[in-house]
C-alpha cells in the first residue's frame, strides 16, 4: 500500500502537510526580511526523519531485551552540497545512551540492527549519502533538556 500525503500552501513560504496517521506538520525556510518562523525545514525534517525512524528501531530493540536506559538521544548532523539541486552527501549519526549501568554490549546490538537491517530512512540516506554512525556512552548521567 502508498503512504500518501497533502501538502497545503498556507501563505508566503508556509505549508501544512498531513501525515497517514492524520497529524500536521508545518514547513518554511529562511525568508529574507522576515524574522519568524513557523515550521521545520524540509531538508531538516529530512534528518529528523533519520534520526527518528532509527530512535524508534534501538528503544524497540532494547525494551524486547528487557534492557533499561536512563535517556536516549540522537544527533544527526548533515553536510549539503554547494551546487544546487543542494542535498545531503554526507551524514553522522551520533547515538547517546545515558544510565548508570548501561550494558554497551545490547545498546551496540540494537544500534546495529537498526542501521543495518530495519531503518528504511537510513537506507534511503545510504542511496545518496555517505552515513557514518558512532556510540556515545553516559555512563551514571541523564539527559537535561
């Protein structure tokens, strides 16, 4: 089955897109002049797309190990290209586990097996990125947001 989305021009540089699930997002860019935003990028979404699909892959894989985290995090950071079309040619990927006995072992599995098996926004990343994945350990910390 085709996931299908609508994307609605909501004024200036401004769209609202529908998701299958039903939810909203909103998209702009930079506009000269104009020192609001109201949404996400779309190229940023893009990342956030990475970094969430491969999220919900390591805390699945880690609740079927019946191992617990502290917190978990992703960071993604994109280089794009000078040339236009601009896109991302390359990718870190940095995955940060917080707990005080984390057992490295079942984080790096889990990591694993979503960048190798199950993430298909990592593979589609792959199709025009080089993708470069690391493990930052926290061992005895939580995350303060």
């Amino acid at each position: 089955m085709a996931d299908k989305i609508i994307t609605h021009w909501q004024g200036g540089l401004t769209f609202e897109s529908d998701n299958p699930s039903g939810k909203k997002v909103i998209m702009d860019t930079d506009i000269e002049g104009q020192d609001e935003r109201y949404g996400l990028s779309p190229k940023a979404m893009m990342l956030s797309s990475l970094a969430g699909c491969s999220a919900l892959d390591v805390i699945s894989i880690l609740d079927k190990m019946n191992e617990e985290i502290d917190d978990f995090k992703i960071e993604v950071t994109g280089e794009l290209t000078d040339e236009h079309p601009r896109y991302y040619h390359s990718v870190d990927v940095e995955y940060h586990f917080y707990g005080s006995e984390l057992n490295k072992k079942k984080c790096e599995r889990a990591v694993n097996l979503s960048v190798e098996k199950y993430c298909g926004v990592m593979e589609m990343f792959r199709r025009f990125a080089e993708v470069k994945t690391s493990i930052v350990y926290h061992i005895g910390t939580k995350l303060n947001i």
